[in-house]
C-alpha cells in the first residue's frame, strides 16, 4: 500500500463531495444561426403561435421570421405587392390564439397576417380618420382573455374593433389624473386577474416622462403609478419596460436606472425595491448602472419551465435568479463555448414547453433550455469500475493507477499499485473488476495481471496467473470480468475462455470451445456472468460467441445469440435478463425461451450497443452506450438519452461500466475519469413535441384551401381528405418541433390500410406516396424525441375514389346491362327456338300433305288401272 499522490489527492477531493453535493444545473445559451439561406440580425421580438412555431422579428432585414427547430421561412415587404409585409423595421410581434401573427412596425403601423392564406392586412394612422391607428410607429400587442385586441403606439393605447377595422383611442391628458400618464407605450401586459396594466416611457429620452398605468375596463380610466422621491414605496423610475406575474403571484416591475427590479403589491399599490448590494452579488437586485449610462434599463423579466426569473438588462447582462433557494446568477460577456458572450438582453419569450429564448443588442440570439442537464463527470486517471462495501468504503478500479479507496466516514484515502520489488502487491494496474467475497477479501480482475486476492486485514495481495506448465492454473492472464455466485465460486472472464476457481485449493476449471460439442462453450473470449433469480447461470461471450446458458451440473451449454457479441448480463427488479452486445439491447422473453431487441418499435429509437448497465432506486434502467448514458423508464417504453450536448461521450465510456452505491449515486467510467450524478435531481422534460402537417401536394402541385375545393381548411387543420382516382400521387410536408433537443427529434409515417410498416421522414420533410389505389386510408404521422421518449401523433382520413366505371354504380349498371343481355339473349334464343319449331311443324305438315296428296294420286291411279281393267273384262 503507497501513500496517495498529490494529483490523485486532488481527485479524491472532488470525489469527497460527490454524494453529499447537491448537482449544479448548468445554463447553456444555444445559438440560433441562420439557415435556409437566411442570415439573422438584430431580433427585437419574439412570439409563439397554436402550431407551436417560434416567430422573430428581424429589425436589420426587415423580415419576421418562421422558425420550426430546423427550418426557417421569411417575410419581407415588397413595395409592388400590397400582399406583403407592411413594413422594413418590424417593432413587435404577438401571435394570437386563433393564430393570427399581429406585427407592429416602427413607422408604417401595424400588420395582421394570417399565415394559412398567407394574406396581410395593414391598419395605418390617417390623420382625417379619427378611427384609424392612433400612430404609426407600434411597440405592443395584446390578445386580452376576452379576446380584444390591445395595440400600443407613440402615441397612445387603442383598442382594436376587429370586425369594423377601427380603433379605440386611450390617450394622455394633462387635464385628466385618470388618463394614462404617457402616449409613448413600451408594455402592454395582463395579469392572472385579467387586469390589464400599461407601461410606458421611453428609456432612451432624457426626461421623466412615463409611469405605470393600470386600466379600469368599466370606467375606461386608468390609475397611475409614478415615482416619488419623497416615497420610497413608489416606483423608482417612471420609465417601465417589463411587467411580469410569476407562477407564485408576484408582479415583477423592470424600470430604467439604478436597482430598477421592483416588485409591487398590488393591493396597496407599493413597490419593494431591490438594491444592488456588493457585498451579496448572489441576492435580488440588478447589476448597478455603469456611470454616464443614461440608457441602461431592465428589458425583459419572465419564468422558465422550472420556475426560475430570468431578467435582462439592456447594458449589464442577464440575470437568472432562483425563488426557491433565493440565489442570483448574472450572465455577462462570458468566455466559454455555451456562455452569454454578450452585454446586454432585449427581449426574451417562454415557448410553451418552457424553453426560453433571448436576444441581444449585439445581434445574437440564444435558446436556453432549463431541462438540459450536464451530467457531472470528475477528471480522474481512466476508470474501469467501482465498489462500495459495507464499511462504506468507495473503491474504485483504474486502468493504470491501481485501485483508489475512500473511507466515506473516516475521510482516508487508500492507493493501491503494483511494487515490481513486492510480489504482495498488485501484480498489475490496469484493474477491470472488483469484487468482495462474503469472509471480506477483495478479488481483483486485471487485464495483464490475472487475478489478486487481497486480504482484509493486511491488504496483501495472492496472485493467481496464468502458468504455462499448470494446467490448473489461469488461462489467461487477461481477465475481463470477475464473479461471484451464491456458492461463493469465483469465475473469471478471459479472452481465453471462461474459469472457475476453487478458492480452497487454489485451482482453476477451464471452459473452452470443442468445435466437435455443440454443447460446448461457443467462444474463448468470456466477457460476462449472471446468477439469476431462478438459479440460471449465464456466461456473455465475444467473437460472436453470443450469450450462453449453462447447466452447472452437467456442464452443458446452451446457445442464445449467436453471431453476437456480449458486453453485459443484467437482471433488473422484474428478474427480466437484459444483454447489451455491440449490435443493440436484448430483452429475455421467458415464454418463448428467446432474446428480442429493444427497437424502433419498442422505444422509438434504435439503440446501436450497450457496454454497461444499472438500475436506479427508482427501477430505471441505465445503459452506457455509443450514444451516451440512456435510461428507459419503468414501464421499459421510453427512452431519454443523455449525450454530447450533456457532456457525455458515449464513445469514452468502458466496457461494463455502470454502479450504483447505496444513496443512490450511479457512476460510469470512461477514459477520462467518471460521471457521478442522482437521478432525482436531472431534470425531466415533460413536453412532446408537437408535429403538424405544412402543405399537402398532388401529383407535384401544392393544394391551396379554397372555397369549395379539395381543401375547404387548412392541411393543418384538416380531419379528412376526399382524392378522386387520378390524384393517387400525392405527398405531405411533415415537421415535428422540439425546441428542448431539436437535434434528435424523429417522425415516423404510415397510410394505414396501405403500409406494413412505419416510414422514417427524410430531410425534405416529406411522406410521398405514388399509385395509391382507391380505398380509405388514414394517413398517420408519429413525432418522438430522445428527451423523454414521449410519442406524439397525428393523424388524418384521406379517401381515393374509384374511376367512375369502378364504382357501385357503374357495377350496379354493369349488373342491370348483363341481366337486360340475358334476357335479350333469352327472349331472342326462345323466339329462334319457337320459329324453328314452327318450321318443323310447317315442314311434317307439308310433308304429311304431300304423302296424303302422293297416297291419293297412287290410290286414284290405282282405281282407274281397276276400272280400266272392269271395262277390259
């Protein structure tokens, strides 16, 4: 035994508070870039339709923008095309619940679009129309809870009458202490109560000019809240931009200057304000205004899906505060792949999967998802395993410094090594396993150095190698696995075949392929072993080895999985046997005595390998993989994978990593050190992404909803389509949005009635179909993501008619003209039949009369030969 090493120490530090830390959330600030061969500016607003796209306004171009996760689509005004954007300096956006997108320019007014007839309506301040637009330039829309249309302007607050096309004006009077306070209008914002408060002022004028304003709807007045400086529970600047009620109730209140985060009391009508303090930066307040910074002013506050209060200022960052632990964190102009590399904050939006998205005066846009998590992972020599034993001792297994024990209750700290002088040391330092035998004595699997036994109480090792001239000795002295069953047989996985040790001689039993046996065991390479519950002993192999079932009486085997290679047996809490290979998982199905893969079908996604496995407290499963960290669920149907963009690569993690201590903690060792983290506190994604059909087309044509035509609505908003036979060539344009992991986010199709199987969406979006005959489909479309493993569908009638002469009532014509034919034919044959009949009646009757007329010519003939023969006589 050696003392530690400072730098392995160091790691031990780390390691001391991995159980007793709670896990820090990481903020990323993921930037949107332009696609589609659009480039992004400045964005000054940000919105969400019903069909869950995400809409920009782009103040450098002069666009708005459609945005799905992956795809954009731009506007832009076209002076010859009065059906265009209304404007070059979109202000604000807000998109409606009927889906409506409302634009409000600066200068040119306000927009109402309707994005499924792609129509624009523009409203415009005339000076002779006293109804039109109070002014040009518009800073705010509102849809209230009654469904009325707030708009505000430069020069006051109107209330849209959308049928009529005209305007209610609420403006400033100086006459009037129950008039709004100011015409220049930065925030229109209603509360839970459904009370509608106005913010005006504007931050970047040097006056006073501004206030607070809460609207009467029965009076049409409005109480003004302004600052006093003889009151310090009035509000401390009269120029508000932000308004906010959090998910608790309190009403947030952002104002330009100094400590200008209030909150406010509505009751009383008084402002709490929060003062920048530095010597606790961590608590409530925003940062304090630079000195000559006359600008400086709060922008945004609004609540993440987790319930924390973002904040933005327009010159000193962002601001991300926590109620629950009542803790501060600015970000400011940071230095680092996933920071704020800007200043500043100008608008911010919560999308309804609780994603919030962020732009700045320095042109850059952000999505911050406060589900992400970054699964903690501790700098360390490559780990391969570890232990925790009921001294609540931590060991964990290296592959090249040993073994590294931690006493969790003394605090000391253990480094074992091999001593090339000591041959009671460990014989090697690439440690694969680790296992405590029921008398205390640890074993010890190396790869390169066989298998140690290391005494509990003069932590001596016994090796036990590969011997050339011992046949009893271990064949291989690179172990793979170490196992112990019920027995207390130890068994030992080499890459040339599979051990037993009777621990009390000393001596090893070989299992090893005979091609002559199929009972035999299938390869050399052993690289696992399970005792399950019902006392069935398996043995995973490599080289294609597959999984095997031995009979330990007979020291038979039997095959499963052949052609596979096994990395890990795992047995969960259902005692169902799960085996990770380099070709996928598999699940034992104990009726049909056959391993199936968890697929497609099972979970959505198709998981290539698994090299490690484990179980939380919670009965998840957990698998390292190429992917990264997976976990599938309780109910062994959802999967959420946990890689790059979680800080884990899944490429780094080792073979048969994966273990949970006794709090809970799962570990996974990889060739920088390990991952340490509680389930309970990553956080879960509960939102499915949403997906929605874009456009339908028919033999290469776009169809367009018009009245009376084959769309009568919207493709997105279609139940069933009715197709005559010669429109059998049609396809839809498909899109799932999953703004919380856009990257993995799959859709699968189908036409039921028509596909045997589910069809994967391309990157064009689209499900084609050709030569469909008639009948009556469903066109089905499923969208999942790896977040949570959650399936979200749609799905869609569509009928194709038969061709005219195919249908009931040709065949019902068809019927009637072969039944008319058959009778005709009938008629026709029985009046033949008749006629010949009558022919062969005439013709027996002639012939009868001319053998009656022949008889009597003979009989005349005959009596006139008598009476001539009378007269001779």
């Amino acid at each position: 035994m050696k003392s530690l090493s400072p730098s392995l120490i160091f790691i031990f530090i780390f390691f001391l508070f991995i159980g007793s830390q709670a896990q820090i959330p990481q903020v990323s600030f993921n930037p949107i870039l332009g696609n589609d061969g659009i480039s992004l500016g400045k964005i000054n607003s940000i919105t969400q339709d019903p069909q869950s796209y995400i809409w920009f306004s782009d103040q450098d171009n002069g666009i708005i923008i459609r945005y799905d996760g992956s795809r954009m689509t731009s506007y832009k005004n076209d002076p010859k095309n009065q059906n265009s954007l209304g404007g070059d300096y979109p202000e604000h956006l807000f998109a409606d619940s009927t889906g409506i997108i409302w634009i409000g320019f600066y200068g040119t007014g306000l927009d109402r679009f309707d994005p499924e007839s792609g129509t624009f309506t523009h409203f415009r301040h005339n000076k002779n129309d006293p109804f039109s637009l109070s002014n040009d330039s518009v800073t705010s829309v509102l849809m209230d809870q009654l469904g009325n249309i707030w708009v505000g302007t430069y020069g006051g607050l109107d209330l849209l009458d959308q049928k009529a096309g005209t305007f209610t004006h609420y403006t400033q009077s100086e006459s009037d202490p129950a008039s709004l306070s100011c015409n220049k209008i930065r925030a229109i914002y209603e509360d839970h109560q459904g009370t509608l408060w106005i913010g005006t002022g504007n931050p970047f004028k040097n006056n006073t000019n501004g206030g607070l304003n809460r609207f009467n709807r029965k009076t049409g007045k409005f109480t003004r809240f302004m600052n006093d400086p003889k009151d310090s529970q009035s509000i401390i600047n009269n120029k508000v931009r932000a308004i906010f009620e959090d998910s608790r109730g309190n009403f947030w209140i952002g104002v330009a200057g100094t400590d200008g985060l209030l909150t406010m009391n509505r009751v009383k009508g008084t402002f709490i304000r929060h003062p920048y303090d530095p010597q606790k930066p961590d608590q409530l307040s925003r940062p304090p205004v630079t000195y000559g910074d006359k600008s400086d002013h709060i922008t945004f506050i609004t609540e993440d899906g987790l319930g924390a209060i973002w904040i933005g200022t327009y010159s000193q960052g962002i601001l991300k505060y926590e109620p629950t632990k009542q803790t501060l964190r600015r970000f400011y102009d940071e230095n680092k792949p996933s920071g704020l590399k800007d200043k500043s904050g100008w608008c911010a939006y919560v999308s309804k999967d609780g994603v919030i998205w962020m732009s700045t005066q320095e042109k850059n846009l952000y999505r911050v998802d406060p589900y992400e998590n970054i699964i903690p992972h501790f700098k360390a020599p490559p780990v391969n395993c570890f232990y925790e034993d009921s001294t609540s001792t931590l060991w964990i297994g290296t592959v090249e410094q040993g073994i590294l024990s931690k006493n969790l209750r003394s605090g000391i700290i253990h480094q074992y090594k091999n001593d090339p002088l000591d041959k009671t040391s460990l014989s090697f330092n690439n440690v694969s396993q680790l296992i405590k035998d029921p008398g205390g004595d640890f074993w010890v699997g190396m790869w390169g150095g066989g298998v140690n036994r290391m005494n509990k109480n003069t932590k001596k090792f016994t090796r036990f190698m590969h011997d050339p001239k011992n046949s009893q000795s271990l064949i291989s002295d690179n172990v793979v696995t170490v196992y112990l069953d019920r027995e207390s047989n130890l068994w030992v996985g080499t890459t040339d075949g599979c051990d037993v040790l009777d621990i009390k001689t000393g001596q090893f039993r070989h299992y090893v392929n005979n091609p002559k046996d199929t009972s035999s065991i299938s390869k050399k390479g052993t690289t696992s072993f399970l005792e399950d519950t019902r006392n069935n002993f398996w043995i995973g192999t490599w080289n294609g080895g597959g999984i095997q079932l031995l009979d330990r009486h007979t020291g038979k085997f039997k095959h499963y999985l052949v052609d596979k290679n096994i990395y890990v047996i795992f047995e969960d809490s259902k005692a169902v046997i799960w085996v990770g290979t380099t070709s996928g998982i598999f699940q034992y199905d104990l009726t049909s005595d056959k391993f199936k893969l968890l697929n497609e079908n099972t979970v959505g996604f198709q998981i290539p390998n698994a090299w490690g496995i484990v179980s939380d407290h919670m009965d998840n499963i957990w698998f390292a993989s190429s992917l990264g960290i997976i976990k599938l669920n309780q109910s062994r149907d959802k999967i959420t994978i946990y890689g790059k963009k979680n800080g884990v690569n899944g490429k780094n993690l080792y073979h048969q990593t994966g273990y949970k201590s006794t709090d809970g903690h799962l570990f996974f060792g990889d060739s920088e050190g390990f991952f340490s983290f509680l389930p309970e506190q990553i956080n879960y994604y509960p939102v499915p992404p949403s997906i929605s059909l874009n456009a339908f087309w028919i033999n290469g044509k776009s169809i367009k909803p018009t009245a009376g035509g084959l769309l009568q609505e919207s493709i997105l908003k279609a139940k069933k389509i009715q197709l005559h036979h010669n429109q059998n060539v049609f396809s839809f344009d498909i899109s799932t949005i999953d703004y919380g992991n856009p990257e993995n986010s799959k859709i699968v199709y189908r036409l039921l009635n028509y596909d045997r199987e589910w069809n994967t969406v391309g990157s064009d979006g689209k499900a084609a179909y050709y030569n469909v005959p008639p009948g009556k489909y469903t066109f089905q479309a499923k969208a999942i993501n790896s977040n949570n493993g959650i399936w979200t569908e749609k799905s869609l009638d569509l009928s194709i008619s038969p061709p005219f002469w195919k249908t009931w009532v040709a065949y019902c014509l068809y019927g009637l003209i072969l039944i008319a034919t058959i009778f005709g034919v009938d008629r026709f044959q029985r009046r033949r039949l008749l006629e010949t009949e009558r022919e062969r009646t005439r013709d027996r009757e002639l012939a009868q009369a001319k053998e009656i007329e022949k008889a009597y010519t003979e009989l005349k003939a005959t009596q006139a030969q008598l009476i001539q023969s009378e007269k001779m006589a």
